[in-house]
C-alpha cells in the first residue's frame, strides 16, 4: 500500500452506535433510534422531496438488509464507522433505484470481502436518480467482477460529489470509485489503489456517462491484461470527459491498452491530464492507451511511458480520429517498435497543433521525437524536442511515414533533437527516418549520430517521399545530404545555424511568416533574430 492512502485505513472508531458527528435532523427527540424511517410517528416519506433520514450505521444496515427499500430516497444525517457491518445496497435482479444524499458527510471502514461475487461496493448495482456528495474513508474492497468502493455498475442519472479513500481488489471492471458508471459523472475523487485483471482504473473500470466532468484519480492502478488506466479502463464511444485526471502511476507489463489516464477510448476527451509514469506490454501512452476515433484536445501527459511496442508519450495507437492541441513531456521506451513522443503509433489519424519534448527509444524500429510510425496520418503544425534513438527507420520528428503523397502526410513541422542510429541499423533521418506521401515546409536541427548506414541530416530514406521547402542543420551535420536513399528532389536545403536563425531564410522558400505579407496573411509561423522559426498559435500549457 502507497504511503499516500495510509491516513484512509482506519481502525474501529468506538462511539455509541458509530455515529461520529450528527446533524441537526439527528438530535431531536427521538429521531436516533433503530430505524426512524419505518417506526417514528413523524417519519419521512422516503421521497426525494421528503427522504428517510439515516442517522446510524445500524440504519444504514438496515437499508441494505431490506429490498423493499432499494426504491426509496435517503440523506445522511451524520458522519458513521461502519466497521463490522456489511454494508452493500442493490444487486443485479434488484437494484438500488431510489436516491442518496450523503450531505457531504463521511462513512469510514466499510469493508467487503466477497472475492467470489459480482456487484461489489456500497451499491452493488443501482439504477439511481442520484448518487451524490458522500465520502467514503479506509474502504476495503474485494469483489470479482463489476467492483467499486461506491458501486459495483452506477446506472440512472446522477453520480456527483464523491470521494473515497482505500484500496479495491477485483478482476473484470474493477474502479476506486465504481466498476462502471453509466450516470453523468461529475465532481468526484478517489484515492485509492486498484488492481485487477480487464477493464481496471483508478476511477471506475469503464465509463459510459454521456458527460463526465472534474473526475480525478490519485492512487496507483495493477492490471494484468486488457484496457488499464489511471481514470478509467474504457471510455464509451458516446462519452465526453472534461477536465480528468490520472495522477497516480499504471503498472500493467502484461496487458495491452494501457494509458495515464484511460486505457481504451472511443468517446472525446478535453482538458485533461495523464501525470503518472505508465508500464504496460502494448498500446500504452501517457493519456490513453488506444483510441478509435476519438477526437482529444487541449490535454496532456508528464509521466515516462515504456512497453514493448506502439508506445507513446501521449497515446500508443491513434486510430481514425484526431488529437488537437496537445502535449506530452515523458520519455517513451518501446522493446520492439513504435515509440514516439506523442503518439506511438499513427493509423489513418490527424494530429494537429500539438508537440512532444520527451526522448523516444526503440529497441528495433519505428521511432520518432513526435510519432513512431504513421500509416495513412497526417501531421501539421506540430514539433518534437527530444532525442530519438533505435535500429531502424529512427526520425528527429517521425520514424516511419507511409502515406499518398496527395495525403500531405505533413505540413509545417520541426524537429530540434539528436537522432540516434544503432550501428546495424539503417534509415535514420535528422527529421524522419523513412516516409512516401510529401512533407512540405519543415526543418531539422539536430545532429544524425548513425553507426549504421542510410543516414540524411533531413530523412534516411525517400520511398517515394514528395519534399517541398525543407531544410536541415548543415553545421550540426558536417557532410551529410538531406536524403541518403531515394529522391531528395530540389527543395531541400541544407543551412548553417545561422542561416536557420534568420528570417530571410525562410521568407525566400515561401514561408508565411508573422509580420510578412508577401508569402500570405495566415502567419502560420514567427520568427526572432537569432532563433529558428517556431509555430504560431501553439497552446503551451504554464507549468
């Protein structure tokens, strides 16, 4: 267990009938008996408007011992140690459909060890019209699957104000806060670790909230085979997430989809952030895992990211969407192939306006500053600071891009770190190692270190590569010609570091430069004396 969750395993709280603060409903006359909402004369309705009020432990027991109940509306009236009661409200043939109000008030120790049954948490299954504003402290959780310190699957239509503290053992949709949510989920917090086998993370194991918003996860997430993050183990094609968070690390080396914050995506993903360091075996990133379709922006990843392939500092397999305004800091390692800075590997996706300042390292091939390999993608206005280093087909920016030429694989780009070749390796680019399709308007900066053969200071190799107003470092690259293997065409330029300081330089070849209008009024890029051209109307967050 993490230092961080310790304060959360508490032991017994002794206090008569475990009732640790008690609000106002609570001390009138009377009201703190057994069970006040079936035997007081003055009892609620258990509506929403008038709901039955839960004072005690041994009233909340009550509640999850009577089935007639799981329609009824409840608030908690004060803050209850429950330990040695076994607390779960609601299963699959009858679930929890009425409501709960927590009224921010705490529940500590609630402890289920069923490891042989599904439907595990506080509400094992519900269909609610509100879950909301409870916490719930030193939870310990085993369950098989559908597993959750608040739920095993949350339905209905309200899921808000949570938080919990705790560690959560399970094996298919495991989560700190629900093994699947379904309602809009907002507003809530889990520190808590998590481990399972399929469908785990830090939050909830699977997400289908059509909105989820302000939803952060701290504890560290064990996962052993398939969709693995840091939130979330799935977001649904027909989710939104906005403002999430994945802040503790993912350690899942034999699992694939594994990300910072969710380990398989389908739905749009905003503002949000994957800060842990992730381990897993194949499509692993810092954000997410693996996406299909999925349009992500204005988000970001800081952890180190290593697997064994399609590993990204960012995502590991971007899959027919589009990622937008978009950064990653960590170093990516893939064993095999396909590390990139941002994106691991690339399949008929766009990637815009977005950069990576991590190494990227492969032991074999296909790696890239920004992407490791790229089939049918396209790039534009985007850049990458780090270093990349493998075997084969190793790029400042990219290590493989394969596309149409009419694709325009990629359009305004840059890469400022060194280039890595091993000495049996081939195809090693200042910028790419090796593409088809056409780049148009993009430079290098950094030096080509090859030990093998097939070296460019712009790209190792040309496979049909259409090249349009490139350059690279000449200085850093003494003798070295833009293209080793293939067509370098007659528009690639190699310039001195000072020519590449100087805005002349690029106004000549056509470049539409703030403060110009010759070359057009789009000021796609800016330029200082001194220094290379940079991208205009990036968004680079303030740390």
């Amino acid at each position: 267990m993490s230092t961080l969750f310790t304060i959360a395993l508490l032991a017994p709280l002794a206090h008569a009938d475990e009732v640790l603060v008690i609000g106002e409903w609570c001390t009138a006359a009377g009201q703190i008996d057994t069970a006040p909402f079936t035997s007081h004369p003055s009892a609620p309705a258990g509506t929403e408007a008038d709901p039955y009020r839960i004072c005690t432990a041994t009233q909340l027991q009550a509640v999850a011992d009577d089935s007639s109940l799981w329609s009824a509306h409840f608030a908690l009236e004060a803050d209850l140690d429950l330990w040695g009661h076994a607390i779960r409200i609601g299963d699959r043939s009858t679930p929890f459909n009425g409501g709960f109000d927590g009224q921010d008030h705490i529940l500590y120790n609630l402890r289920l060890n069923l490891p042989d049954t599904d439907y595990v948490g506080l509400f094992g299954y519900s269909n609610a019209t509100y879950i909301r504003n409870i916490t719930l402290w030193g939870a310990d959780i085993t369950g098989r699957d559908y597993v959750g310190v608040f739920g095993g699957n949350l339905r209905g239509s309200e899921v808000s104000g949570l938080m919990a503290g705790g560690t959560v053992v399970g094996r298919t949709r495991v989560g700190g806060l629900a093994g699947e949510v379904s309602a809009d989920f907002s507003n809530s917090y889990a520190y808590v670790d998590v481990s399972g086998e399929t469908w785990v993370g830090g939050a909830a194991g699977m997400i289908y909230a059509r909105t989820t918003r302000d939803v952060a996860a701290f504890g560290a997430v064990a996962g052993t085979r398939l969709g693995i993050g840091g939130l979330a183990g799935h977001l649904g094609s027909s989710s939104f997430l906005s403002d999430g968070w994945g802040k503790g690390d993912v350690t899942a080396p034999t699992a694939e989809r594994v990300g910072g914050l969710i380990g398989d995506a389908s739905g749009t993903i905003e503002w949000s952030m994957g800060l842990g360091n992730v381990v897993g075996d194949s499509r692993v990133g810092g954000l997410v895992g693996t996406t299909q379709g999925s349009a992500i922006g204005f988000s970001g990843a800081e952890g180190a990211v290593s697997g064994t392939r399609e590993v990204g500092g960012l995502i590991g397999s971007l899959a027919a969407g589009a990622v937008d305004d978009c950064w990653a800091t960590g170093d990516t390692d893939a064993t095999t192939w396909g590390a990139g800075g941002l994106v691991g590997g690339l399949n008929h996706a766009a990637v815009r306006r977005s950069w990576a300042s991590g190494d990227a390292a492969t032991g074999e091939s296909a790696a890239g500053g920004l992407v490791g390999n790229s089939y049918g993608g396209e790039l534009s206005d985007v850049f990458a600071l780090g270093d990349a280093s493998g075997m084969y087909y190793i790029g400042g920016l990219a290590g493989l891009i394969m596309a149409p030429a009419e694709a325009g694989s990629l359009t305004r780009g840059w890469s400022g770190g060194d280039v890595h070749g091993a000495a049996d390796g081939h195809c090693h680019g200042g910028l790419v190692g090796v593409a088809t399709g056409s780049i148009t308007q993009a430079y290098s900066l950094g030096a080509v270190h090859d030990g093998g053969y097939e070296a460019g200071g712009f790209a190792g190799c040309n496979d049909g590569l259409l090249l349009t107003s490139v350059l690279f470092n000449s200085d850093a690259n003494p003798g070295m010609s833009g293209v080793h293997s293939g067509d370098e065409g007659t528009d690639v330029h190699p310039c001195t570091e000072a020519e590449l300081n100087t805005p002349a330089t690029f106004e000549g070849l056509g470049w539409d430069l703030e403060g110009e209008t010759g070359n057009g009024y789009d000021d796609y890029w800016r330029q200082s004396e001194g220094e290379p051209v940079q991208l205009n109307d990036m968004y680079i967050p303030t740390p």
